[in-house]
C-alpha cells in the first residue's frame, strides 16, 4: 500500500519544510527545491520525496539514505543517530530528536491535510475493530456516503480495494491514501486505529470526527509491557488531539475507567443485558430487545436516556457483534449521520472477511457436516465470546482449533487455552504463526492453560501440530450436522509465517477441503 499517492500536492519547498520543522538548512543547500512527498520506506521513494530515516529494531533508516537519494529523495528527515549514520550522504539533512513524533503533522501538511475534506471516523480497542469499521462502512454507504476503510483486512477507496500491510498505516502512507481517498470522491472514512499506531504516532496529523471504543483485554503486552501501557495506549485516541467527539462501550472497568477520565466529549454505551454487567452510571445509550433471527442475525434496539429509540438488525451472529454494531450506530449518530438510513445500511452489510466467517464444503459436496467457522479470534476474551456465540446453535459438539502467535504477547497464552476448554467441547491445539519460536514451546503453553480448565469442565483436549491436519482431526470428530467447527486465530490471513518464511495457508480453504474430504 506505500506506492498509492495522490496525483496533486500543494507547492512546497525544501526551505518551507525546515521552517515548519524548525530546523535550519546546512550552508549551500537549495531551500528553493520543490518537496511533492513524503515516505519512511527507502524502496518506496519518489522524486521529490523527503525520505524519513528512522530507527529501526535492527537497522536505522539513514543506512539506507544513499538509495534514497539515487531514487531522487531531496532531504532526510533523521534523528541524530541518523545524522552519524547516513554519513556523506549528498542530501541535506533535517534532524530533529523524535522524527516519528512530527512525521505524521508533515506527512499531513505535505499533502494538503486530506483528513479534514472527508468525515473520518476511528475505532480502538482489543477486539471488534475490524468488524465496526465494516459496519460503518456498510452504513455510511447505505446514508448516501462515498466510503473509504483502512484496516487489517483490506483498504477500500470507493469500490476498489487494496491489500492492507498492517492495520493501521505508517503516518506517510495514512495521510497519502487519505489524500488519494479524497482526490477519487471518497466522502467519509473508517479507520481501524491500533495501540502500535497510537503509541508510533501513525495517526498524528489526523483528528478525527468520531472515535469508539470497543473493549480492553490482553494484548499486545509485549510490546506495551503491560495491561496499563496497553490501556494508556488506547486511551490517547481520546483527546483533543486526536478527535473531536467520541463513543465508549462501558461494558468492561477499562471502558468505564476511559469515559470517566477522558478529556473528550464522549457519550457512553451499554450493551450488555443489566442483569450481566451495569455500568456504575445509567450510560447515554443501552441496547434492549434484542432477538435472534433466522440466519444468526440478531434485531436488537438502541434506547437513549433521554430520547428516542433507534431498532436495527445486527447482520453477522453473536453478542459481541451486536454490540460491535450498536457502537458503529452510535458513531454515526453521533457524526451528524442520517440514523434511518444509517439502520438500513447496516442492515444489508456483507459478512466480514475471517470474521465469524462460514465456511461452505467445495462445491459437488453432496453430504452434510458440521457448521464451519473460521474467526480471526487470538486474544482469550475473543475466543471464548466467539465460542458463546456458536453455542446456541450447536446442538451436538462443539470443537475449536487454535494455537497462538510467536514473537508476540507470550503470556496471554495459557488463557486463550484456558478460555478455549471453557466453552468448547474438543479443544485442538495446534500451531498459528510460530515465527521465530519454537512451535511446541508456544503450543505447550496453550496445552497448559487448556488442560487446567479441562479438568473442570470436561473438554477433551488434542495436540495436533500441523495446523492442516489439525482442521482435519476436528471435521472428524465433529462431523455431524448438529455440530460445528471454528477456526480461531488467523481469520483472513492468506500465510503461515514458520521460521522467518512465508507459507500460502489460508484456514478457509483448508477448512473447505476438510469438509469435502469427510464426505
């Protein structure tokens, strides 16, 4: 996604840039030297670029400042590190301390700050970011709107449709495709905003109309260091700063605790039966009524405190996606959003890529099995919510499949066993993204968490290392009409990452496969 750019950007110069950094030009350098752009990445560089070295985890950027420059880069934005390390590079260099900390600011003043001539709205938290997005997309879409999305599935610009790299851009790439957005008609915008992208300052430069909050739960705690970080992380999409006006769902301590310290205006929602979980303060809105449908849709009702009643149909099965619908609604309303049309937008949205995805056996395959679900489900509270939610349409056996990624949040790993015995019948523990990792440390920390819990709910739990075979196993102990199989960890994803390589895996076709062959 780093070579879309808009085909027109404001005139600026190489003297204007330094100035709006505050940094001075080294003698003899052309402050009169037209600047069109801006990337972190070395291979991505324009002519006209400025080409923003940083450091990196093994690497700094400006090691590569040379190959900036032969690609036609016309200064290097560093640090002073950088500053030894690009050493004789022919460019004018501007180093500043923290070049991350006003990347994004220039990247948006560089292209015009497209933010501001589209609605923009965000969401962050643990789980159901991608599936809000969607559900914004689909009711903005259904109000009227020329929509764009940004996230981990996929970008959209209009009806095109871009392989997203990770969830949310670097600063550079944000604001060049929001500009691109806005040259090809785009009217409103849902972004995907995660804590990396909060805490490497990706979405500086862009304030947002309305941001959500889903819900907190381990994450990430390898990179954050803690529960705390994570939440700070999270919670700094809620300022002035970053947004204009923004929605909480107060179901977990976290949201409560955000709503109740955030310097934003924010009106809060509940989306939990009463009986389950109450907030300490009645919230600005409550979903009420709601009511499974055929199909696993769910209609439900949106009650204000002190105002109407807004009814809708949540399109995709489950609690948590009724509550994930119920925030993107109270987004828009809260936008200035046409709240009927908004409804019946949301109402025909398609099903979300790897997200409570069902998976139908090849075509020619005459016998019935299971119901089959693949879900992008890695974290504990996303298993278990994923797990709840095909309980009541399994009559017969319910089977998971997961394992946990490697280089990632190690301790979260025992829980998502854990939380995995707890609510499914056959718990198949099995290999995800081992990265670097040896793949049976990883799976016996899931076998431990898994195992402990089997004791007292009586889940059968089976090692099977090979993630194919492991999809296998659980069709054939799961084979029955009346039961189902779900999938978790890697959703949409199209790679299995062993050993620093890359393998084509994608559990929706291997999950096909699988039903097919049990006939």
């Amino acid at each position: 996604m780093t070579g879309l750019r808009p085909q027109r950007t404001p005139s600026r110069t190489l003297a204007q840039v330094a100035a709006r950094l505050g940094v001075g030009l080294a003698p003899g350098a052309d402050g009169d030297v037209r600047v069109t752009g801006v990337t972190h990445d070395s291979r991505a560089v324009r002519r006209g670029d400025v080409y923003a070295a940083l450091p990196g985890e093994r690497t700094h950027g400006a090691t590569f400042a040379d190959e900036a420059a032969r690609a036609g880069a016309r200064t290097v934005l560093t640090d002073p590190a950088g500053a030894v390390t690009a050493g004789d590079c022919p460019l004018p260099l501007l180093v500043v301390d923290d070049p991350r900390a006003v990347l994004g600011g220039l990247a948006a003043w560089l292209y015009g700050d497209p933010a501001e001539g589209l609605l923009l709205l965000g969401v962050t938290g643990t789980n159901g970011k991608t599936t809000t997005t969607f559900l914004l997309d689909a009711a903005l879409r259904g109000a009227g709107h020329v929509t764009g999305l940004v996230g981990t599935v996929e970008t959209r610009i209009g009806e095109d449709r871009v392989p997203s790299v990770r969830t949310t851009p670097e600063a550079p790439d944000l604001h060049s495709l929001l500009a691109v957005m806005r040259e090809a008609g785009v009217t409103a915008c849902s972004v995907e905003v995660s804590s990396h992208a909060l805490a490497l300052h990706r979405v500086d430069g862009a304030v947002f109309d309305v941001v959500g909050f889903t819900n907190l739960s381990q994450d990430h705690l390898d990179f954050h260091g803690s529960l705390e970080g994570y939440f700070e992380a999270k919670a700094s999409l809620f300022t002035p700063a970053r947004a204009r006006r923004g929605v909480v769902v107060v179901d977990d301590e976290w949201g409560r605790r955000l709503a109740g310290t955030t310097d934003l205006d924010v009106v809060t929602l509940a989306t939990l039966d009463p009986a389950v979980g109450v907030p300490e303060q009645e919230p600005d809105w409550r979903v009420v009524a709601r009511h499974t449908e055929e199909g696993g849709r769910t209609s439900f009702a949106l009650r204000r405190r002190q105002g109407d009643t807004l009814r809708a149909v949540c399109p995709l099965p489950g609690d948590f996606n009724v509550a994930n619908a119920a925030l993107a609604l109270v987004m828009l309303v809260e936008a200035g959003v046409d709240p009927a049309a908004a409804v019946l937008g949301l109402e025909l949205g398609a099903a979300v890529p790897g997200r409570m995805e069902q998976v139908k056996p090849s075509s020619g395959t005459s016998a019935a099995g299971p119901l089959a679900v693949v879900d992008y489900a890695h974290t504990p509270g996303a298993i278990e919510a994923a797990l709840r939610a095909l309980r009541p349409s399994t009559p017969g056996r319910l089977a998971v499949v997961l394992g946990a990624g490697g280089d990632r949040d190690a301790g979260k790993r025992p829980a998502m066993g854990a939380a995995a015995a707890r609510a499914a019948d056959l718990v198949v523990v099995t290999d995800d993204n081992p990265r670097s990792e040896d793949p049976a440390a990883i799976r016996a920390a899931v076998l431990e968490g898994a195992r402990e819990e089997a004791a007292a709910s009586g889940a059968r739990v089976v090692e099977v290392a090979d993630r194919r075979e492991a999809v296998r196993f659980a069709v054939r102990q799961a084979p029955a009409p009346t039961d189902t199989v779900l999938v978790a960890g890697k959703g949409h994803e199209r790679g299995q990452e062993i050993g620093g390589a890359v393998h084509p895996f994608d559990d929706r076709e291997v999950l096909r496969q699988a039903l097919g062959d049990g006939e």
